[in-house]
C-alpha cells in the first residue's frame, strides 16, 4: 500500500493515505448516513445524517491515526526510524526502517497500538454516557456511541495472536524471550497468521453463502491480507536469519566486468556482454570511478539501429538510483537500503573502486546455502 498523497507530518513522523482509504471513508459516511442514523434518528434531516456520518468517519480515521502514531513513536523512543505512516483501505500501516533489538521494545512497540484504541474506546464510552443527561438520544450520541464501540472492535481484532496484526507481533515478543531464538518466534507468529487469514477467509465464505448481501466480502479480503503478509513475515524472518552475521564481501561478486564509459552499446554488446555470463556490468570513468550500472534489461530497450550510436553510459541506471555499498558492511543493513521497484542489485564500493556486485542471484545462494552453514548452537 503505496502512499498516494502526502498530508503532512505529526509529530516529526510523516502521514500520507493510499487512495484506497477512501472508498472505505465513502463505505462508512453512507453505512452511517444512509443505513444508521436515519432508524435511530429519523426527525433528524438527511443533511444532519450526512454530516453526522461524515464527522464520525473523520474521527474513525482520526482514531486510526492515533493508533498507528503510538507505533510509531513508541518505536522512535526504541531506537526504531519511522519512515511514515499510510492510512489504507484496511486500516493503517506505521513503517518501520528496522527492527526491536529485544522482546522488551518488540512488545512496548505493538503493544501501545491497541492499548490506544482501547482508550480512546473507552473515552469516547465515556463521553457518550456523561451526555446522556444533555443530550437525550441524539445523532451526536449515536456517534460517540459508534466511535466507542470501533474502537473498542479495532483494539480487540488486533490482539488475535497473528503476524502482522499487533497480536501477533506481542506473540512474537513473548516467544521470542522465552525461546531466546528471535527466527524460530517470528515463524510460530507467522504460521498462527496464516491460519488466523485464513479462518477469517472460511468466515467470509459462509457469512457471504448464509447472509444475504455482501458483508463477508470484507472478511474474506482482510482474511487473505492478513494471510499473505503472515506468509511474507514468515520468509522475511527465514531471509533474516539465512543472511545474519554476513558482510557484504561475503556474498558479493567480486571483480565484476565493467564497462569503460566511452564505449557505444553495440561495442559493449560485442565485446563484453554477449561473451560473458554476466547481466550486469558498471560503467566506471577512465580513473575506474563507477558511473551507473548497466544491465542486459536496460540494453534491450534500446532500438538495435540505435547501438552504434548510443553511448553506454546512457543506457546505465544513473549512480545516484543504485544501491551502493561497502564490503565490510553487514549484508542486511544493505539490504534494507534496496528500495523496493528500484535497482535491486548493489554496487560494492572500495576506495572509489568497484569491487564487487550484490545481485538477486548471489543473494537467493546463499539463502539455499544456509541451512548448511548453520551449526547446533552450544
Ligand atoms: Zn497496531
């Protein structure tokens, strides 16, 4: 879930929404406006209907954010950079630039979540009941009513005990300090993800057989969401563990064939491409500097009246869009740099010389080599 606009920052962390959010936004204005409010309040105009419904779907949202702003600053205070958070169709998603370094900060991070909403439930209970004597029965109390109970709803859903959901991640937490063994808990969580997503789907399935109307649909698509990011977690965790305690020098290749950068396309094909079982090559300056990456990809988009003519520097992802590193770093910090839609591979940088290359491919050997390098532990 992509963040489609930007509305700012809070706090210091940066808030956006996918586009997503509001078809949601539109779902609860009408369920409210048009369903709700007009049984429960039926003098009211249906402008007073919509407004209502409209300001409950602001605070509903407002609530959302408040959630996923605890995440995000709990995370802060735990030494966690917070790249943003994106309100989506499904709720809100606080990114995260890292991981918890224990259990202690892994539980507080997602623990705060749902203890926020369970306030705000019970703040919004309150105010519903303080204005029972002020304000009879009216919207504005349907609304605080509805805003009690979401919230209420919201912090509980999120405590089942399945990745990604706050639940899972204190499940997580827990294993994690009782086991000591951070992978063997981040993949218990996953699994009880998955089966959570998918109990959910069957959930959906037979409200959508049994009830008339569509309102399983909802369940069947949080049910797959959480299914799926479950499953990510999980071979995230494995990828983490298979890849720890590696330098980048460990996995790269080194000495990669590079490209001088006054050669034209054709040139490079003929003479360093086409003999060579490599996909990628830098473009380095005369003094060996590296100026971009070229890759096999890059160079077939080039019309092949084009070749002679077209420098290969040109062709290269410029140096400033690839990943570079050093071959002393550890291996996940680089990874964590790779932007996901961007160049996956890394250049590894020596002393201003290209050293070496971090491919996909020298990545997925070492992950299919790491149960053979992982020894009983004493
Ligand atoms: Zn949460």
């Amino acid at each position: 879930m992509d963040e489609n606009l930007r509305l700012g920052r809070l706090f210091g962390v940066r808030i956006g929404i996918n586009w997503s959010v509001l078809i949601i936004f539109a779902l609860i204005v009408a369920g409210l406006a048009a369903g709700r409010f007009p049984l429960v309040a039926p003098d009211r105009s249906t402008t007073a209907h919509l407004l209502a419904g409209l300001v409950a779907a602001l605070l509903f949202f407002g609530s959302l954010l408040a959630h996923e702003l605890s995440h995000a600053l709990v995370a802060q205070r735990n030494g966690i950079d917070v790249e943003g958070i994106t309100l989506w169709m499904l709720g809100g998603v606080a990114k995260l630039e890292g991981e918890a370094a224990t259990p202690g900060a892994e539980l507080r991070i997602a623990g705060v979540g749902p203890l926020v909403s369970l306030v705000l439930g019970l703040l919004f209970g309150l105010l519903w009941w303080v204005s029972g004597g002020l304000l009879g029965d009216g919207l504005t109390r349907e609304v605080l009513q509805w805003l009690a109970i979401i919230n209420v709803v919201l912090a509980v859903f999120n405590l089942a005990p399945a990745a990604p959901l706050d639940g899972g991640r204190i499940l997580r937490a827990l294993l994690w300090w009782r086991r000591g063994d951070r992978t063997s808990a981040a993949v218990t969580a996953s699994r009880a993800g998955r089966l959570f997503g998918f109990l959910l789907v069957a959930l959906g399935v037979a409200e959508l057989l049994l009830v008339p109307g569509f309102g399983g649909l909802w369940l069947v698509l949080i049910g797959f969401f959480i299914a799926n990011a479950a499953a990510a977690e999980g071979s995230y965790a494995q990828v983490q563990a298979g890849l720890s305690g590696l330098r980048v020098a460990d996995v790269m290749t080194p000495s990669p064939l590079v490209l001088p950068q006054h050669l034209n396309v054709e040139q490079a094909v003929d003479v360093y491409l086409l003999p060579n079982r490599f996909s990628s090559f830098p473009v380095v300056s005369p003094e060996g500097r590296p100026l971009g990456l070229v890759t096999l990809q890059r160079i077939k988009q080039v019309p092949r009246e084009q070749w002679p003519v077209t420098s290969i520097q040109r062709v290269a992802t410029p140096l400033e869009e690839v990943p570079i590193a050093t071959p002393f770093e550890p291996l996940l910090e680089v990874l964590r740099r790779v932007r996901q839609g961007g160049e996956s591979r890394v250049l590894v940088v020596h002393d201003g010389q290209v050293v070496g290359i971090v491919s996909p491919t020298d990545i997925a050997r070492v992950l299919d080599r790491a149960p053979l390098r992982s020894r009983p532990s004493a």
